[in-house]
C-alpha cells in the first residue's frame, strides 16, 4: 500500500491503512479484546480465577489466535498484533515525521523515528497553518494544539491576498493597504485578491490562520512524543533503504548504522528522499537528461531568494501578508 498525504509515504504490504480508525476493534470477539487490551499486564496482575475469567472468557465462545480472526496482513490496520503493539518505523524527523510520530503513539502503535542530524538544533523560518490544518492538530491532541497557540502569530484575522507589484512600466510598487483606486481612475488596481481567511473560518468554526517557527514547532512536538516514549527518537542513524518482506510480513529498514525490523516504514525525510527514491527506482538527487526534474522533482523555472526584513509601513499591523506578483516577478 502506497498512503501519500504530503510528505509521508507509508511501505507497508497491506490492504488497508495503518492509521486505526477508533471502531477497529470492534471487529474481533471480546476474547481477542481482552487478551490484547491487557497483553502488557502479567497474568500474575490477576489475583483471582474469577477475574481472569471475566476478562478472557470461554476459548469455547471464540478463538484468541488472532491469525483465526481475519488475515494476518490485515493486522496492519490495527494498533497491536496478538501479543504486541505494532511497531512502526518513520525515516525522518521533520515536521511530518514528528507529527505521525505522535499520532502513532497516542493510538498504541511503537514508533521508532530515524533521524539524519546528530542532534535536534533551531534552524529554519515560519510555517504557515491554515484553519483546516489547525483543527487537525487539535484533534491529534489538545495539549499540543494548546502549545502551539502559545508560539502562534495569527495572519488570519488580518487583510491578506495578492497586490499589483509591477507598474506598466515595469517599475516596482510597495504600496499600503489602499482603496483609492475605487474612487480615482487615475490609480493603477492596489490588491488584485483579498484571501476572506477570518470569514471562512468564523463559518465553519475552525481556528484563525498563522505562523508558527518551524523550531518551535518541532521543538513541542519531540517534546509531547518523549511524553510517551522517552527514547522514541535515533538521531544521526538515517534510513538508507528498506527490503520488504512480502504482504503483511513486515519490512527490514536499512540505516546508515546497522538495520531495524518493523511492520511499516514511513517515509518521511524531505524532498530527497530515500525512502522514495528505492520506491520508485529513483537516484537521489539524480537528474534527467534535460536538467529539468532532479529526483522526480520538475523544476519550475523559477529561482527563490529568501531573506528577512522589517518594514515600517503604516498598515503594518492590519495586514498578515501581502504577495506583490507582475509579470515574470513575485
């Protein structure tokens, strides 16, 4: 199964996703529930016959080997295997891996994230969340969502869109947050676009746009993850590569120290993946014979520069972004 939300890329020989809906359960015998729901306990934790058996009932009323249930590769859907939980594998310690880290192990699943860089170091600029991003962080947890609301920047509640940045004569126009070409046909358009981000989000109740720093993100998230499991991340041993052992039998991870056994590998490490190049047949980093795809990747024909800057501008604080765009500019 190839599961492609963003970054993340899921190997995994199965039929179905990884990611446990909360009614998984309900499919198996209460036999079966109670046995996994209570694997990490010792039967010695159960001080009487009469409790054992309440929770493990009668062998005679449904089998307990789960390979009896349903097909074994379709244990891949659900947070245990009979006996253990399933453990999960995730190259890549980004934003993306974290946050399916942390997902993972609120539902029960063991996750080991394999991380390229020896230790965690700030780096990086602000990422935008939009509503509907936000509202699936809150519902992954409310403490991280909390946590992330204490380093946000709200964009939302402010104007933001696109504005005329070229004049005819190909001048640049930095310009404040002006209307006067409604009323004096001699003034070229200002905005092209207002983005209504705080109406949209008033209608269908989500949280406001912003920004957050990516440190500060990754930061809280390694944080809420060590909650679970302290020792969750492999820094400075990356995943090279993987070999697959057939549907449902689970995947050998290649690191660039020694090997890992799991039953699903996440791809997450970044625009140059590993992980997606073998799966693929791609060179990492390789390019094409026309120079315009490196790694599957096209390139748009476009060069950015990025950089930092604090501009006084009278509408500074009524305005969360503007994108000045002519042509061939942006």
């Amino acid at each position: 199964m190839k599961f492609l939300p963003s970054c993340l890329m899921l190997i995994a020989s199965a039929s179905v996703s990884a990611f446990a809906p909360s009614s998984s359960q309900s499919i198996l015998p209460k036999s079966f529930i109670a046995t996994t729901n209570a694997n990490t306990n010792t039967a010695a934790q159960f001080s009487n016959a009469a409790t054992r058996s309440s929770l493990f009932m009668s062998t005679e009323e449904a089998p307990t080997d789960i390979e009896s249930i349903i097909p074994k590769f379709e244990e891949l859907s659900l947070p245990a295997r009979s006996g253990r939980p399933l453990k999960v594998a995730i190259a890549g310690g980004g934003v993306g891996g974290l946050t399916t880290a942390l997902y993972m192990l609120k539902k029960g699943f063991d996750v080991t994230v394999y991380e390229k860089t020896a230790a965690f170091a700030r780096f990086g600029g602000p990422i935008q969340f939009a509503s509907n991003a936000l509202s699936v962080l809150k519902e992954i947890d409310e403490t991280l969502f909390r946590r992330v609301m204490e380093k946000f920047t709200f964009t939302g509640t402010r104007a933001c869109g696109i504005k005329d940045g070229l004049r005819a004569d190909g001048s640049f126009r930095m310009t404040n947050d002006s209307i006067d070409y409604l009323f004096n046909e001699d003034a070229p358009a200002d905005w092209f676009v207002k983005f209504p981000l705080k109406e949209c989000a008033d209608l269908y109740g989500l949280p406001y746009t912003g920004v957050i720093d990516r440190p500060d993100l990754q930061e809280i998230l390694i944080d809420e993850c060590r909650k679970i499991k302290p020792d969750f991340i492999q820094n400075g041993n990356p995943v090279e590569g993987y070999t697959s052992h057939g549907k449902g039998k689970g995947v050998t991870v290649n690191l660039k120290e020694g090997t890992a056994d799991a039953d699903v590998l996440v791809g997450s490490d970044g625009i140059w993946s590993s992980v997606r190049a073998q799966m693929y047949n791609e060179e990492i980093k390789g390019t094409n014979k026309d120079k315009k795809m490196k790694q599957g990747c096209t390139y748009s024909g476009y060069t950015v520069f990025a950089g930092e800057t604090v501009l006084s501008t009278p509408d500074y604080y009524e305005t969360g972004y503007k994108v000045y765009i002519g042509p061939q500019r942006y």
